[in-house]
C-alpha cells in the first residue's frame, strides 16, 4: 500500500492542508451530527408533542362557553328576545356548526346543564362534572360545574373562595 499524499491539488493555485480523510472516519462524523440534531429537535418539540395540558383544557372549555353564549344571544336578537328551549336549536339554525365539547371530557357537557327562562328571559349552563377540578387549587367550596355561564353575569369562570 502506498501512504496518501500530504496534499492534494483541487485546482491551480488551491492545495488542501492537510491529507483527505479516511471515507469511514467522515461517516462516522455525519453519524454523530445527525443524531445530535435529532436528539436538539426531540428536546425542542418534546414538551408540545405531550398534548394539551390541564390548563389549556380550561381555557378551551372557557372559550368554548363564552361562544355558546354568544351563540345564544345572537339566537335572542333574531327570536324578539327568547332564547332557545334547548342548545339543539343553535345547530339547527346556523348559530353554531355543532355543540362544542369539553376538551378535558371529550363529550358535550353543556347540553345536559342549559336551562332558560322566558320571565325575564334568562338561561345559564356549565361544564358539567368535575372535569377541571385539578385545574382549581386553593378553593373552599366544590368546583364541579365551572366554568359556568349566565346571561346576566357572562363567564364565571371558577367558584367564590
């Protein structure tokens, strides 16, 4: 075997410093960068490849109310002031696509507590169960059925402490 030249001429006037490396020493180089980015973007994307966390199910399941109950003012506006005997009534007119579900029960969970009133006119729902209650700390009394939402007070979003 012959050694490999000190240098190698690219084009007149380049000439590398040092000798080329051996084929299976750049392949275990591009190994070693490759797993290291992998391992750089596991650890970047990690945390929102979890799923959602308990908090952000409280903040869906707060964003979902406050568009039922514009749903169901937008529905009063349009019916002299009466709301809806039941929240069906809101798909079947357009007000909204579907009834939204609770994120942290993965099922409708406003249909069963909406109630109304026709004097005054008046409804309110909640979250039904206790589907947030890890998500409420530091709080006396029961927090099953929050967030809740009325007509005359909007969002409420967790119980009195």
């Amino acid at each position: 075997m012959s050694e490999p030249p000190e240098s190698v001429v690219y084009a007149p006037g380049f000439v590398s410093p040092q000798p080329p490396r051996q084929p299976a020493v750049r392949w275990r180089l591009m190994l070693v960068i490759a797993f290291s980015l992998c391992a750089l973007v596991a650890v970047v994307l990690g945390p929102n490849l979890r799923g959602p966390h308990r908090g952000n199910n409280l903040m869906a399941c707060k964003s979902n109310c406050k568009n039922i109950g514009t749903a169901l003012e937008m529905y009063a506006v349009d019916n002299a002031g009466q709301y809806p005997l039941n929240l069906a009534k809101l798909t079947a007119r357009m007000y909204l696509k579907s009834i939204p579900t609770c994120p942290a029960a993965s099922s409708d969970t406003y249909s069963r507590s909406y109630g109304c009133s026709q004097t005054p006119d008046a409804f309110s729902f909640s979250c039904s169960g206790n589907n947030h209650g890890k998500s409420y700390s530091g709080f006396s009394q029961d927090c099953s059925n929050f967030p809740q939402y009325t007509a005359e007070q909007g969002l409420i979003d967790h119980p009195e402490k």
